[in-house]
C-alpha cells in the first residue's frame, strides 16, 4: 500500500511542479509578495517624505492684521515662502491644485489679543489628502506659540513648571516581544492560513477536477490500486504544497522586513528573534494538520466538480470562509482559551499569537492540536467515501 | 477470460439528471441481465448505437464502475472481491484516453508500471519492446503535451500493455482517430489476440466489427439481443449485408419493446 502511495506522491510532485500556474500560487506569490509590497511601500513613503523635507513650503498668506510679528516669525524660516494675497476664498483652489502646500489666514486683532492675553484663533488651509497632511505647518506654528508662552512665563518670572506641574513617566510591564505578539502577531498566522489555503487550492484542483476533465482519471482508476491510496498519495501533495506555500509566505515577509528600511532596530530584533527552533515546531504541529484539513476542505468539491473553470468558481468564495474566522483572531479581546482552542482557523491565530508573545497556554495549544489532527482525519475519511462514490467521480 | 452473468447497473439519479434525461423515475436501468463469456485468444466485440450500454459494460469490466447485480469475473477473479487483482491483469483503452500532459512517455509509463508492481529492470524492458515496436524511442523524452495525436495514442498503447495484461479492454479505441492512428490500434488488437490474450472491444462500426472479431455481442436499451460467434451471425443474416443486419436486429428489438 505504502509503495503505491509513494509512487503516486512522486509522480504528483513532479507533475504539480511543472504546472505553472501552481508555481506562480505556490511559490512566486508568497516569496515576492512581502519583499516587493515593503520595498515598494517603503521606497515610496521615503521619497515623499525626502521630497517633502526639502520642498520649500509654500503658505498662502492672508491677512487683516496690521501687526505683522508673526508674519516675520514665517519670514525667517527656512525653506517657508509666503505667497501674499487678498482673499482667503482664492486659498482653497489653489491648495487644491497644489500650487500651495498651506493655506494661512489672520484675523483682524490677532496679535492685539495675544498682547492682551485673550483668547483669538487664526485659520490654516490645508489638504487631508496629502501624506505630509499639516505636520510642518502645526510644527511651525507650535514653534511660534512656544515663543510667546515662554515670553509671557519670563515676564512673570515664572517657569515651565507653572504650566506643566508634573510629567508622566511611563512604565510598560510587556516585553517588546510579548507587545509584538499580542498586536502585531495576529497578522503572521492570518497570512500563512490565507497562502496555506491558496497554496492548496490549484493543487487541489489539478489533481482531482483536471484529471477528469483531461480523462485521465478512469484510466487510473483501471490501474491496481486502491482508491484510498490514490485519494492519501493526491491529499498528500495537495497538503504538501499548502504547507509550502504557507512557509514560503513567512521566509517572504521576513525577508522583506530585511530588505524594508525604516523600521526601528527593536522590532527588527524582535521579529528576527521570532525564528526560533521551539516557534517553528509549534508552528508545524498546528500547520500539517492545517493543511490536511484545507486538503479535506477542498478535495471533495474538486472531485464533484466537472472543469477546472467549475471547481474555481466553487472553491474560490472559499477562500473567504477561511480568512474571516483568520480575521476574527485579529480582533483584539478575543483571547485564547479553552473555548477558542477548539474553533478551527481561530484557534491558529490566538495560537499563533501566544507563541510568539511568549506567553502559550501549553494544555490549551494541546487542545488546538488535537482539535486540528481530529479535523483532519474527519476530512481524510469524509474525502474516502466521496471518493468512493462513482457518481462523484464520473460526473 | 472474462465471464459476465447476469449483470445489471442502474444509476441513481438527481433531479438535475432526470430533467435532462426527460424520466420520472430517480433510478435509470441502463444494463438489464447482460450475459456473455470473452475467451482467450479470441475477440469479441460488443457492437451498438450510442447509449446502448456499451461503455458502461466495459466499465464495469475495467472496474471503474460497479454493477447493481450479477457477477463479473476476470481471469476466474471476481471483480466484487478482487477489484485490485483483477485490474493487475488488465489493460484499458479507449480513443479518448487522456494523458499526463506535462510528463514525458518515459515518466508516464514508469508510473503506470510501477503501479502495476512491476520493478525498473522489467519497466525498461517491456517499455524498450514496445517503444521499438510501436517506433517510439524519437519521442520517449518530450513532454506528452507536445506530441500529434498518434504519438499520443502510442503513449496510450504503451501504458495500457506495459504490464502485459492477459485481458485488453478497448472502449470504442478508434473513435476519433485518424486512419493511420486507427491502423494502429487495429495492428493492437490482432496483435494481443496472436498472443493469447482475452480482448474485448465495443464498437459501433460494422467494418471494425467485422475485420476483427471472432465473437459478436449486439447491445440495445443495456440489453443483450445477439451473443455467438461471429461465423454464426452471418449463417443467421436475414440481409446481405453485415450493417443493414445489424440495424435489422436493433429495429425490431424496438418494434417488440413499442408493441
């Protein structure tokens, strides 16, 4: 039984690995995938942000005022430009149309009210659609404010703690690991369910719904094997090549948090420590029975289905069946526990998320596992008597 | 040898499949109390008009499907006991047989020998006979994909005769095929037939029929209205010619089935 099994897993592999379609799915997708999204993102936001930082701001001005203090505090930076004009209505196309960053409007007695300590506003003009929004004008006009605080502090003879009467010093218990995994750890298992299941996907499709369609599969059905050997060397590949995927897709996002720059030193520390021999091996346990399980999910809707242009228009919306229970383990509040072991999918996030905290519930992670192994046996024996049926085969 | 008695096959079907179909019924009879018996060494053919139960026949014989009833035995293995063994010495062939596309006929008929248990030394062997026979070996490295039509169904002869099959099952094997392909196949049968071999073949073309078989089954509505040999068949003729009989028996098997 073994020996046909194994001849069937060989002639599959070779036969998935020529399939380009697989390939580009099982392994070009979540290799490049990270890589080229961080490095593009990055590359992007630096050079809008270089451009930005050196870009002479342009502000247009407009003012009732007769005092002009705090025109002359503009003046003087560096790198500002004032464009003087009339009316404040003009202000907004020409924001708009990106022929000035800012917009700035000052009313009449402004400055008086400052001098006489009352309360008074001015108005800047600004477009939320841009990445910088309004952080160099706030910051400009947070320096100017400053001024005239510590100018009326000083005039009192007062100091900065007549204002601000105690700081607050900050004490997080949480290692940066344990934060990195609570908040952000969510995301790893919900990306390698999603390529795990993707991975899985045309695989799954080829092997069963291409062998029917290309007629193929009667002539193996007249060869002496059983059923059930044809059925675990097929569901092995197509687990297989989930588990490939899924793994490629992590090597891919770490490769590109390398590549990506600007992330601080902590977390890239963090994220690399990750890696661990004890994280992968809680991370296999959890994922073959996974993927034998997606390869339940799959194989009998691929059997049942006539083309290959059938069998995606049945498996695809599954997709969407498999990220949402990823997605609920994202949502913060849903913790892990003996409740949430037992949900398949979620309990793989919450999983997920504790091992790479630290902070794994061994008895509940046990529960996960054995929940997944048993899954996987009720799809392995499920996809045994689908196959079984002829009329699911020679449909 | 393959022994059929009294096989029947009814297909259950869904609402979908009645509709299509036109029945009320969620149960198709399509093989009623089929009998015949394919010695070695001889051929026999199983001759009717489209849906008249033939390829269902050999598919139960071929194992792909199981009867409702009777009983099917292949070299004395009963197929409902045995399927695993009884499918080792068999080959199964039709016109529209598929094939790995992205493997070469090496990779192909390796596999298929393997499955049959057979080892490499035996695999090379047999594989380095057939390719030679069959002229081959120009085309024994290319991916299946990329071969015409008759390279393929040298590929498809390969694999079905690799492990020496003693019954050969062909379903309609020239369907499709142009002349000089359908001249192999026709090469084939004669071939397994000199050696010894049980071969059975439907078919729905009298010429075929009549160039090869030794013994003759008429197949209409899954029932069986001639089986003997095909000497006997002509003695028996009401017309002169084999078609014109042919359509002879399948009409008046109509006639009694209205009346």
């Amino acid at each position: 039984m073994l020996k046909n099994i194994i001849t069937i897993i060989k002639k599959e592999t070779l036969d998935t690995l020529r399939d380009k379609r697989t390939i580009i799915v099982m392994v070009l997708v979540p290799v490049l995938v990270f890589p080229v999204i961080f490095i593009a993102t990055s590359r992007l936001q630096m050079s809008v942000m270089e451009r930005e930082q050196v870009r002479s701001l342009k502000i247009g001005y407009v003012s009732e005022d007769t005092d002009t203090r705090i025109e002359n505090f503009l003046e003087n930076q560096e790198k500002v430009e004032l464009v003087y004009m009339d009316d404040a209505g003009e202000l907004e196309s020409l924001i708009r149309s990106d022929s000035l960053q800012y917009g700035l409007f000052i009313p009449a007695g402004f400055a008086r009210a400052l001098d006489n300590l009352e309360e008074t506003s001015l108005k800047v003009y600004f477009s939320g659609t841009r990445l910088t929004g309004k952080d160099r004008i706030d910051r400009l006009l947070a320096q100017y404010e400053n001024g005239i605080i510590n100018e009326r502090l000083q005039e009192k003879e007062l100091t900065q703690s007549f204002i601000k009467p105690f700081r607050t010093e900050s004490v997080n218990i949480a290692t940066d690991q344990e934060m990195i995994g609570k908040l952000a750890g969510g995301f790893l298992p919900y990306l390698f369910i999603i390529f795990c299941f993707t991975g899985a996907m045309y695989p799954a499709i080829d092997l069963f719904t291409g062998e029917k369609e290309r007629r193929t599969m009667e002539t193996l059905l007249t060869a002496p094997v059983s059923r059930i050997e044809i059925l675990v060397g097929k569901m092995f590949v197509i687990a297989l090549t989930g588990l490939i995927s899924a793994m490629l897709a992590i090597f891919g996002l770490f490769v590109g948090l390398q590549v990506s720059a600007g992330l601080p030193d902590f977390i890239m520390s963090v994220v690399m420590g990750i890696l661990t021999f004890s994280f992968v091996i809680y991370l296999l346990l959890m994922l073959i029975p996974l993927t034998i399980f997606f390869a339940g999910l799959l194989v009998p809707l691929t059997i049942y289905a006539k083309t290959f242009k059938e069998a995606q228009s049945i498996v695809t919306p599954l997709t969407f069946i498999v990220i949402i229970p990823a997605a609920l383990g994202l949502i913060p509040g849903v913790e892990y526990n003996a409740v949430t072991a037992l949900i398949p999918i979620v309990n793989i996030t919450l999983a997920t998320k504790e091992v790479i905290a630290g902070t794994i519930h061994l008895p509940h992670y046990l529960l996960t596992v054995v929940s997944l192994v048993g899954l996987a046996a009720i799809s392995v024996v499920f996809c045994a008597k689908w196959f079984g049926k002829e009329s699911n085969i020679l449909r | 040898m393959i022994e059929v008695s009294n096989l029947c096959k009814e297909f259950h079907l869904n609402k979908k499949q009645m509709q299509e179909i036109g029945v009320k019924e969620k149960s198709l009879e399509v093989l009623h109390d089929v009998n015949f018996t394919c010695k070695p060494g001889r051929v026999y053919s199983l001759l009717g008009p489209n849906g008249a139960g033939k390829t269902t026949t050999l598919r139960i014989i071929a194992t792909i499907l199981r009867a409702t009833s009777g009983s099917v035995k292949v070299c004395g293995i009963e197929l409902n006991e045995n399927p695993s063994d009884a499918r080792a010495k068999m080959g199964f062939l039709t016109g529209t047989t598929g094939l790995y596309e992205r493997l070469t006929p090496n990779e192909m008929i390796k596999y298929f020998g393997k499955l049959n248990g057979m080892d490499d030394k035996l695999i090379e062997d047999r594989k380095d006979r057939l390719y030679t026979l069959l002229g081959m070996h120009d085309f024994a490295n290319k991916r299946i994909g990329k071969l015409s039509t008759g390279m393929k169904q040298k590929v498809s002869i390969t694999r079905t005769m690799i492990h020496d099959p003693e019954v050969v099952v062909f379903d309609e094997p020239t369907s499709g095929l142009d002349v000089i392909t359908a001249k192999n196949i026709i090469e084939l049968i004669r071939d397994c037939k000199d050696q010894g071999k049980t071969v059975i073949f439907s078919s729905h073309i009298m010429s075929e029929v009549d160039l090869l078989c030794d013994d003759l089954g008429i197949i209409h509505n899954g029932r069986i209205l001639f089986n003997d040999t095909m000497e006997n068949f002509r003695k028996q003729m009401h017309t002169d010619n084999l078609t014109e009989e042919f359509i002879h028996i399948v009409t008046q098997s109509e006639e009694r089935v209205q009346a």
